[in-house]
C-alpha cells in the first residue's frame, strides 16, 4: 500500500539508525548503512512485480493532500519511465555503499550522506506534484555538497560551491515555472495544484495554455534551464568536471544517477506539459545535445585526468539521451530513455574500477600511470568491457542506446524536423568516443610501467571483482536482450510522445488512464513480473 | 545438413572463446600448451565441417535460396524489429568456408608460432572471438547483426594488434585502426539509417518492421529507389564510407599498414584473408542499391583503381616484408572494388576467396620467415633464405606465382589469374560505371592492368631480396635488437645465427593453402562455376555482366603484364637492393623516399587531426569551458563576495546589536502600515 | 471588567514590554536577556487576555460571535507559555554549554557570527 513512501523514506529511516550508533563503531556502522540500501533495493524490486508495462498510468500510486492551503499534495507514483530509474537508483546506491567501505573519516556522516541522497533521488523520480519534487530535486543538494566538502580531494571547497551555487541557480529558474504553471492552473480550473496528472490533464485539452499561449515558451524554458544544469547539457556542463574530479568515488557513481534527474525531468515535466511551445524548440534543444556529444568528446580527449575524461565523456553521453528524448519519435525516445540507464551502469563501473585505481594509488592523473595491464589483468579487462559499452560496441548496453536514440534523431531530421547536419556530427560523435575511450585505455594500460609505485600494484580482490562483475552482467544483459528493459517503457513513453506532439483534444492525459486502472484494479488481479506483460502493437 | 543447423557453426567458436577466456591459463597450467592450442584449432575446424555440410545442401543463388534462420528478438522499439537472424545463402556460406578453413589452417599455425609468448591464452581468445564476430558479419540476416559483426571485428582487430602492449607503438597502432574503423563505421551507420527513415516513410506501418532484413530490405529498396536516384547515391557512398574504412581503401587504408604491428598470424587471418574483405561482402550484400547508381558504381571503381595504384607504388619504398605485403593487401582489395564497381560482384568474390587463399600463404610464409630470423622483419637483413627454409620457400614462390596471376590463359592458371582477369575483364567491358559520360569503370580496368605489372615486380622484389641473393646480408649484422619483447626467447638475429625451418603446425599450413593457391582458381573458375553459384541469375537492374572485353585481347595483355613484371623485377632485384633503395635511407631517390612515407599522406593526416585535434580542443576548453563559462560563474560568485564584503561590515556579531536592528524595523514597519498607508486612505 | 478600565491593562502591558525591549538591549548577562524575553512574553499574555475579556463583554449579544471568540485568547496564552517553557529548557541548556566551553556567558565576547 505505501510501497512507494517506504522505498522513498527507508535510507532516510537508515540515517536515523546510523545516528543512534556510536561513531566509534566504524564497522557497524558501515555494515548498517549497507543493510540499509541493500533492503532499500529488496524493497524496490517489488515495485517490479505490482507493476504493469500494460498501461502508461501511475501505478502503485499514494496520493495524500499535504499543504492544501497551497494546493500541494504528497503524490508518488511509477511508470515506465520511472521504473527502471528507480531501480537504477536503490541498485547504485548499494554499489556506492558497497564501494566506500574504505572511507575512515567521519563514517558515520558520510554514510547518512549517502543515504540521503539517495532518499532525496527517490523522491524526486516518484514524486507527481511538482513541489514535491522540487523539495526532493534540491534535497540532492545538501548531501552532495557535504560529501564533496569534507571527503573531497584537494580543491574540494571550490568544487563544493561550484556545484552547489551552480545547481542551484539553475533549479531557480524552475521554481519560478512551477509557480507559475501552479497559477495558470488556478486560473484554468479556479482550483490551485500542483499535481502534475491534474495539470496535464488541462494541458491536453489545450485549456491550460489557451490564454497563455507567449508565456508557454518562457515556462517551458524555466523548467528546461534547470534541467539542463542537472543533466548536464552544453553549456551548463562546467560544473561536472571539478564536481567528478573532486568528490569520494561513491560521489561521481551517485551523481551518475543524479543527473539523470535532469533526462528524466525533461521527460516527465518537459515534454508533456508544454506541447505548443515544444515544436518550435525542437532544434535548439537538439543543437545544444549535438554540441554537448561533439564538445564532450573532443574535451575529453586532452583531460589529463581520468575523472575529469568520465565528466566530459558523461556531457557527451547525455548528449545522446537528450538528442533521443528530443527527437519526438518513438525509437529516439526510447532509445533515450533507454541509453539514460545504460550511462548510470556504465559510467559507475567505470568509476568503481578508477575508485579502486585511487585506492590503490591516490591519484587519477595519466601521467602517474602506464603499463598496467601487466599488473592488473582482470582490472584491465573489467576496464575494457566497461570502456567498449561506453563507446558503444554492439552486444552492450552502449550500442543499442545510442543506436535507437541517433536512429529517432536522423528519423526526426528526415522528416524536416531539425537539420540534417545535425545529426551528421552527432554521428560523428561515435568515433570521437573511441578516440578519448582508447587514448584513455591507452595511457592507463599500455605501454611499459614508466613509476615505481605501479610495481607492487595488486589486482581486484574478489569482493572488488563480484562488485564490478554484477554491473558487467547489466552491459552485456542490456546489450543481448535489451527488450527487458525497454519493452516496460514503451506505452509510457508511446503516451508521452503523443501528449507532446499532438493536437489539442487528442493528447492522453494520465487521468482518464486512471480511470481505466481503477476499474481494471477492482477485481483482484494476480501479480505480474514486468518483463511479461502484455505487449501494445 | 538442415540451414537450422547454422548455429552451430557459430556456437563452436563461441564456446572455444569462452573457454579461452575463463579457463586458458588454468588449462595451459595442468595441460600443456599443446592441449590450449588443440582446444583453441578444434572449435574453428568443427565450425568448418558443419559449415560445408550445409553448403552441400545449398543450392543455386542467392534470391531463391536465401533461407533465413531466425533465433528470437533482439531489439524491438516501436515499429522496428531486429530479432537474431541468420541467412544461409551461397554469399553468407562462401565466407563461412574461407573464414573457418583459412581460420582454422591459421590457428594451427599460430599454435607454432605464438608457442614462445607468454599470453597464450589471452592471444587465442582474442582468434577465437574474431572468428566468431566474423561469422556474425557474413551470417546476420539484417544490417545491424552485420553491424555488429563489423565492430566486434573491429574490436579483435584492435585487441590482436595491440597484443604486444608493452611497445606503446603497438597500442598507438591498434588505437589507430578502431578509430579509422569508427569513421567507416560513421558512414555505415548513417547508411543504415537513411534506409530505415527511407523504408519507414514509403512502406510505413506494412510488412513486420523488419526494415534492416536483407529479405525484406532489399525487393523494399529496389521498388523505393527507382524514382529516385539521388537517394541511391546517398546511400550507396554512405554504404561504400564504412566497406572504405574496413577494406583499407583510400583515404581510409591508413590504419592496414600500421596494424602489422599485431602477431604475423593475426595479420594474415584479419589484415588479409577475412576482414579487410568484409567490406567487399557488403557491397555484394547491398548490390542493389549501387547497380541503381552509376554514380556511386564509379566512384567506387575509381577509388579502388586509385588505392590499387598508390598502393601498389607504396610497396616499393617498404622494406618491412610485413609492410610490402600490407601495401599488397590493400592494392588487392583496390581491385575488388573495381569488380564492384563495375557490376562484376562475383569477380570481386572470386578475388577475396583467391586472395584468401594466396595472401594468406604469403603472411603465413613471411611469418615463418620472422619466426626463423629471430623476428627480425627487415628484408635488408634477409638473404639465401631458400637454403635454409627450403618448405617456406616453395610454398612462397607458389604465392607469389598466384598473386601475380600467372597462367597460360586457356590452359592453366594459378588462382589469382582467373579472379583477376574476371575483375579486369569485367571493368574493361562494362558501361555502368561512369560520371557524365566518362567510363570511370574502364579507365579503372586499364589502371588496374598496370597495377597488375606492379604488382608482380615488387613480390618478385621481396622474393629476391628475401630467399635469393647472398647470405653476407645477415651474416654481418654483429647483434640486432629489432622487436623488443618481454621475455628474452627469441634469440636476436647476429652472424652466427642459422635459420631453422619452422615446425611442422607451421608448415602443413602453408602446404594447404599452396595447394589452394595453385588448384583453387582453376577449380572454382571451371566452367564458370563460381559464378553460377554465387550469382545464378542476371543482377536485378544491370541484367547479365559481361567479363569479356570485345576488342581487347585481355588474356594477352594480362599474361604480359604479369610474366613481364616478374622478369622486370629479377632484372632490378636479384642482385640484391640497387644502391639507392640500399641501407642508407638518405641515399634513396626522392621518389623511393616519397614511396615509403606514403607520398607524405600519413603525415599529413596525423598532423591535421592529431596534432591539429588536440590544439583545437586544447583551445576550447580553454576559451569557452574555462574562459567564458566559468568565467560568467566565477565572476557572478565575485560580485555577490564584493557585495558581501561591503554588507559584512553590519554584521558585528552583538546580539544586542541585532536586536535593535530587529526593533528598529519593526517599529518603521508597523509605522509603515499604521501611519503611511492608513494616512493615504 | 470590574471598573478597571482597558487602558490600564493595555498600559501595564506597554510598560512590561518596554522594560523587557529595554533590557534585551542594554544588559549583558544572558540570564538577564532571557528574564527579559519572558517580560515580554508576558506582556502580550496579557495583552491577550484582556482583548479576550473585553471582546467577550462586547460581543455577548451574539451567541456564534461568542462561541467563536471566547477562548481564542487564552488559548494562545497557552501555546506562548508552552513556546516559553520549551525556549527556556532551549535556551538554558545554549547557555550552560557556552559556559563550559569559555568560562564565561558575557553576551558581548559572544561574537563569532561577525561577518
């Protein structure tokens, strides 16, 4: 029944356990936290067996009035696009966890960061009133900020703000266009919300936005800006390299998924709410995610560190999430949608393993490496999967994402929507990441060990291994049968699409799906996994 | 053998890879190495026996035979399907029978001459693996399954060349050819999806969505592409953009030559038998598209005739026998763009298999010959090496023989004879090729004719220099330190070094692929055998192709060409280099100069992309990302700490101060409201 | 109202919450300000009170009115005094940990939020 809340409030729950521990108590500490997210992620598993792919509604939905004197009600629910996020979140979190047992400064602290922040993402990817998910958008804030301050590497304060102030003038644009879409809503229905079914609900039969029709582009923006901060998309990348290249390697894998806030947002809010103002935005949007592959690449490749070539190979990335999601077609969509979890699988195995480089070493820099592979063998073949799904070889996760998002992108330029050469460079992008991948592989690897230090380098223990192993297991999972996961999102996705091209009148609206839910719920129906659900033609 | 069974012939070397890559070093640890090569050569020969099993049961060409196995979904998103399909055909089977067979005589070979490394396991994974992404690319029924053959090639490629990673050239090497790869997969790729947008905007919603299925692609292409030439053109250079970057055509060769660097056996499986001919086996596959294309048809002729040729003149300023052989490959593969792009699809196929067949042996030879030199690979050290590697050295010559397509026409030819006089037959006769009027496809024919007589002086040059000629040449070499290895085994080649003939793994192989190079023409052209099997059946647009030039006495000329480039070369070579190609590089005419620095054009693109890349980046991240972005943050964080600055001073940390402040603004506020406004009213 | 009129009252409130103002401002002995705080709380407790009681009288002819108004007053004497309470325990308990870690509870050494 509050499935939801619980998988929402259960690391937060974690944080008051860890308080009652004594700090003295390291290890139990550590083994608390880690009990934590594991049952966080048990939990949210479930979610997989109520869910139905069947249906593009919210599902497993709580809906509560909260502060009704402002219309704003505790409103959580999943759907397809949602899902796999969620998962994502609970199952990187339990890596970020997993991966930290090293930490011996302030345990207890940087433990309850940890699980804060995921708390704060949970929300923020279930929660359907808009200022609930700006509180849990900006409770990722504080957390981050702290796990980059105190357990941060030498230029950790600077870094620190950079993504704080950053971040957060960004989200401030937002704030302003949710108040703002709370208000027309006012004046539509003379009822103040900020539940977003309920306002899409306006929006598809074009009622919200009929006097508002100048404004509409200016609020869509608002919500893009922010967005586009979290994602990060050219040029509001800056603040990711020093935030990668600064924070404890639990921080990079948690804010791998936290910018996916930014991708899903797009999705969420973006796309279905503002569907006049979209059209005539397509090609900037698109412009902004082609620079951001192609700009991403190309800065990546003379980075003399290896986190800083993570931070610009994620803009990169993310560039195709955003090309998919704004090509406004079913496979670049999906595609998008897709290629947003495979960048959270691959980007964090990738920083496990540099993780387990700085532990080993203390430094990222390419120059204080070299040769390797010889040393570490199975760390350097880790590596290579985790480096070929990043570049996007077939047969991983990689390819198949990025194949589907620049297919809808060249689709969408096919049909006039944005220019050709657009998607000519985006394509462009492809061999740009194997030349930083492999100039990357390159330094670290090859080569003959130039430093004394790298002499006496020891390989993955075998925890290290099965902790990298089971992300392995997700590349090839996602890139062999990747109809797993994408065949839940699709009528989500498929509703999404038509609530933000079509015309007035003919848009979905989550409510009247609802309706369909509510009568189809009242018999007692048997759980159903989400990878056999009945197929939409 | 039912066409169901194709899985297994791609099963076998899967699970060799996975045994190689799970179990190798414990294997070689409790068995020997002998045990971890026979586990490594047995999956490829299994493969090519069920492999010819089923072609016996196939018959006649590829529209009516084509039989496609399907193995469930891969990917569905929206109204695209790409399920796991395989397509049995005589063009899908005739790859599988050079790949497993020519793979299988490879491994045995390898077996041999990888024996004195120390990552055996490792190096027989990456074999096993290309040999399964190879036969992903020529059985996939859709592009995308090609596609990821192509890059799973592309990836063992890049693993095997840098398989000597502790010499960062190796590793530079290997970087070199994915990313070269990845700018021909770029094309593809767009290729690809123009098709997809073209199939999905004329057929829609109809048909099951599968767009990118040869079954359903193809009849779908030649309906959609009739009215309409232009977007034939577009994708068919996009298509010929990635077959470019895979078969090392110009100015996409770049990465062949560089990747000799990987093991010799790597470099005769990939870099000359199979992959470098994917990109041929695509074109066959695309046919279609580029017969409705004069166009593209003569820019790929023209471009192959002009690889042929610059490659051909390359090879004569190389002293690496590894690099004439590299510049060879990629000349030969010049010629079977040609045939392409003349329409003459089965003469292209007739080469890869002949070359297969010839190129390889010749690697294979050259490997025995590094092998036996103390991997040494400078020719200028070579000599008299008949005396000493008397089975290399007739197996060599048979090579040689092949691949400068000697034969009395009507009577008997090596193997390289007939596929070559198909190619240039089919490119002297055919009108298809050409741009506003100018025959680009015979102009080809005629370059390709010289390339010919080319061809057979610098294979004769490297036969002299290498088995005829005196010995003094290494006898008085004191110690040479050419291939730096990690462990100490191989013994450096000085004077008192004696070369040893090569073990009997390393020879049966070369025996085989002889006997191939000698007979495999003159079987598979008996009657036009190969051509009625590959291609049954006129083509679909260009009707019935013609390899028989009127007017010309081709088989005079090319016989010519060919026994003339030989006497011509053992009239330059047999003394030994002339003093101008000698030890000395400084005294090298500037042409021979020009030849080995590939006419400056290696240079040239290093500089521009390399160097020129990394200022570029370099500057705008230092421009846009540090300068203007950061700058605006920065400097917005600079503003508000000078306000902060000045505001600070109000802060005086009193508490009483505070509370009066608090006072204070509470009483002007009340005021405000009790005085102000009521007064207004 | 029993003839004391409402300007009394409203005046002694006055005149507590000045002294309270006044002390809060000028003393330096934390326990001090907060005897101070509490005059002033005090003081709107009776401002409150009284407002009540008066507007009970006023308002006696209407039923509702009454109803609605009688106990609102009193009713905020009491969140106050509860607020008051809970700042005090706060309050004391600031103040007993600044001693033990400077010896000393002058509110004018007490400056480190100086900007």
């Amino acid at each position: 029944m509050y499935l939801l809340s619980v998988i929402t409030f259960l690391p937060l729950l974690g944080v008051l356990g860890l308080f009652l521990l004594p700090e003295s108590k390291a290890k139990s500490v550590k083994q608390t936290a880690l009990v934590v997210s594991v049952l966080t992620f048990l939990v949210s598993l479930l979610v997989l067996f109520k869910f139905d792919g069947g249906s593009y509604a919210f599902q497993v939905s709580e809906n509560h009035p909260w502060i009704t004197q402002l219309g704003i009600s505790y409103h959580l629910g999943i759907d397809g696009i949602s899902l796999w996020l969620v998962l994502l979140t609970t199952f990187l979190s339990v890596i970020a966890v997993a991966c930290s047992m090293k930490v011996d400064n302030r345990v207890r602290a940087f433990m309850a960061c940890l699980l804060m922040l995921e708390s704060a993402m949970l929300g923020s990817f279930l929660s359907l009133d808009l200022v609930l998910f700006f509180i849990f958008f900006e409770m990722t804030l504080l957390p981050m900020w702290l796990l980059i301050n105190i357990w941060g590497g030498p230029n950790k304060g600077h870094a620190a703000n950079k993504f704080l102030i950053y971040t957060f003038a960004g989200s401030i644009f937002m704030l302003v266009g949710i108040i703002s879409l709370g208000y027309l809503q006012f004046k539509t229905t003379g009822k103040l919300t900020f539940d977003i079914v309920l306002i899409q609900e306006q929006v598809a039969q074009g009622k919200l936005w009929a006097n508002a029709l100048q404004a509409e582009p200016f609020i869509f923006w608002a919500f893009a800006i922010a967005l586009l901060v979290k994602t990060p998309a050219f040029p509001f990348h800056t603040w990711i390299p020093d935030t990668y290249a600064e924070s404890p390697i639990a921080g990079p894998i948690l804010s791998s998924v936290m910018v996916k806030m930014g991708t899903y947002g797009l999705l969420r809010f973006c796309l279905p709410l503002f569907p006049d103002a979209l059209p005539h935005q397509i090609p900037y949007l698109v412009t902004l995610a082609v620079i951001g592959i192609v700009y991403g690449a190309i800065l990546a490749a003379i980075q003399p560190d290896m986190r800083r070539v993570m931070a610009y190979s994620s803009l990169s990335h993310m560039g195709f999430v955003l090309l998919g999601i704004f090509s406004l077609t079913k496979i670049g969509m999906l595609g998008g949608a897709f290629q947003q979890l495979n960048h959270g699988i691959t980007a964090t195995i990738l920083f496990l393993l540099i993780g387990y480089l700085y532990q080993r070493r203390g430094t990222t820099l390419f120059k204080d490496f070299g040769g390797i592979k010889a040393q570490m063998p199975i760390f350097a073949t880790l590596f290579l999967i985790a480096m070929l799904s990043s570049l996007g070889l077939p047969g991983t996760n990689g390819f198949v994402g990025e194949f589907l998002a620049l297919l809808g992108g060249f689709q969408a330029a096919y049909a006039n929507q944005f220019s050709m050469g657009l998607i000519v460079v985006a394509v462009f992008g492809v061999v740009l990441a194997a030349v930083y991948m492999l100039y990357m592989f390159q330094r670290v690897f090859y080569g003959k060990i130039t430093q004394e230090e790298n002499k006496g380098l020891l390989d993955l223990t075998g925890t290290e291994i099965a902790l990298a192993g089971i992300l392995v297991v997700f590349i090839f999972w996602g890139g062999l049968a990747p109809n797993t996961f994408m065949r839940p999102m699709e009528n989500s996705i498929n509703a999404t699409l038509k609530m933000s091209t079509a015309a007035p009148g003919f848009r979905p609206s989550w409510s009247e799906e609802y309706a369909v839910e509510a009568k189809k719920h009242s018999a007692p129906t048997t759980p159903r996994l989400a990878m056999n659900m009945r197929i939409q033609p | 053998m039912n066409y169901e069974s194709i899985w297994l012939v791609l099963l076998f070397p899967i699970v060799g890879f996975l045994i190689q890559a799970f179990l190798g070093t414990r294997i070689e640890k409790m068995f020997g190495r002998r045990a971890l090569g026979a586990i490594a050569v047995l999956p490829i020969a299994l493969s090519f026996a069920v492999g010819l099993m089923i072609t016996l049961s196939t018959k006649g060409g590829p529209e009516e035979s084509a039989k496609i196995a399907t193995f469930g979904n891969w990917i569905n998103a929206a109204n695209l399907k790409i399920p796991f399909e395989f397509i049995v055909d005589p063009l899908s089977m005739t790859m599988v029978l050079i790949i497993t067979g020519i793979g299988a005589l490879i491994h045995l070979y390898a077996t041999g001459y990888m024996s004195e490394e120390k990552d055996y396991a490792r190096f027989f994974t990456y074999m096993n693996l290309f040999i399964a992404s190879m036969l992903v690319l020529v059985l996939g029924a859709n592009l995308v399954l090609l596609f990821v053959g192509w890059e799973g090639v592309g990836l063992c490629s890049y693993l095997l060349i840098g398989f000597w990673y502790k010499d960062i050239a190796n590793a530079k090497a290997a970087n070199k050819a994915f990313i070269v790869n990845r700018i021909g997969d770029w094309g593809l790729t767009l290729g690809l999806f123009l098709i997809v947008a073209l199939l999905m905007k004329t057929n829609g919603m109809a048909g099951d969505g599968r767009f990118l299925s040869y079954d359903s692609m193809l009849p779908a292409l030649k309906t959609g592409l009739q009215q309409n030439p232009g977007m034939a053109t577009a994708i068919a250079l996009l298509l010929f953009v990635g077959a470019a970057g895979k078969s090392a055509q110009f100015p996409l060769y770049l990465w062949l030559p560089d990747a000799m660097a990987g093991p010799t056996p790597v470099s005769a499986l990939i870099h000359a038998a199979t992959m470098v001919t994917s990109g041929v086996v695509l074109l066959n596959r695309m046919h279609i598209v580029f017969e409705m294309s004069p166009i593209a048809s003569a820019i790929v002729c023209g471009i192959g005739a002009f690889t042929a040729l610059f490659a051909a003149l390359i090879a004569f300023g190389q002293t690496d026998i590894k690099k004439v052989l590299a510049y060879s490959t990629v000349s030969q593969l010049g010629f079977m763009f040609i045939a392409c792009g003349a329409g003459a699809y089965w003469a292209g196929m007739f080469h890869v298999t002949t070359h297969a067949f010839f190129k390889a042996l010749l690697f294979l030879g050259a490997g025995a010959v590094i092998h036996a030199m103390g991997h040494n690979q400078d020719m200028r050290n070579y000599g008299n090496l008949r005396k000493y590697l008397p089975i290399t050295f007739w197996t060599m010559i048979l090579g040689t023989l092949a691949i400068c397509a000697v034969g009395i026409p009507g009577v008997f030819g090596f193997a390289g004879f007939y596929s070559k006089e198909a190619i240039l037959g089919g490119a002297l006769a055919n009108t298809h090729a050409q741009i506003q009027g100018i025959q680009v496809g015979q102009i080809a024919g005629w370059v390709g004719l010289g390339v010919a007589a080319l061809t057979s002086i610098y294979m004769t040059r490297l036969t002299c220099l290498t088995f005829l000629g005196s010995e003094e040449r290494w006898r008085k070499i004191p110690v040479s330190h050419e291939h730096d290895h990690e462990d100490d085994t191989h013994h450096a080649l000085d004077g008192n070094h004696t070369p040893k003939e090569v073990s009997p793994s390393m020879w049966i192989p070369l025996v085989v692929l002889a006997i191939l190079s000698v007979g495999g023409g003159f079987v598979l052209a008996n009657g036009g055998a190969f051509e009625k099997w590959l291609y049954p059946n006129e083509l679909p647009v260009l009707g019935k192709i013609s390899t028989e030039p009127n007017n010309i006495p081709l088989a005079l000329y090319s016989t010519i060409a060919a026994v003339g480039g030989i006497l011509l070369g053992l009239a330059f070579y047999l003394k030994g280099l002339p003093k101008n190609q000698g030890w000395n590089e400084a005294e090298w005419s500037p042409l021979r100069r020009a030849e080995r620095d590939q006419f400056g054009f290696d240079r040239a693109m290093t500089v521009a992309t390399v160097e020129g890349g990394g200022d570029i980046a370099n500057g705008l991240w230092k421009w846009f990302d540090v300068g203007i972005v950061d700058g605006i943050v920065e400097g917005a964080g600079k503003v508000s700490g000078g306000i902060g600055m000045v505001l600070k001073r109000w802060q005086s940390g009193y508490i009483r101060l505070y509370a009066l402040m608090m006072l204070l603004g509470f009483v002007s506020f009340i005021g405000y409201f009790a005085f102000v406004i009521k007064g207004g009213h | 109202m029993n003839g004391v009129p409402l300007a009394a009252y409203i005046g002694l409130g006055m005149i507590m919450f000045t002294t309270g103002v006044v002390g809060v401002i000028i003393r330096r002995n934390p326990i001090v300000i907060f005897m101070c705080i509490e005059l002033m709380l005090n003081s709107v407790n009776l401002t409150f009170l009284t407002f009540a009681r008066y507007q009970m009288a006023a308002r006696s002819s209407d039923a509702l009115g009454m109803q609605n108004s009688l106990m609102a007053g009193q009713m905020m004497v009491i969140f106050v005094m509860a607020v008051a309470a809970a700042e005090v325990a706060v309050g004391l308990g600031i103040i007993m940990a600044i001693y033990r870690l400077r010896d000393s509870v002058d509110i004018d050494e007490l400056n480190l939020l100086r900007g």
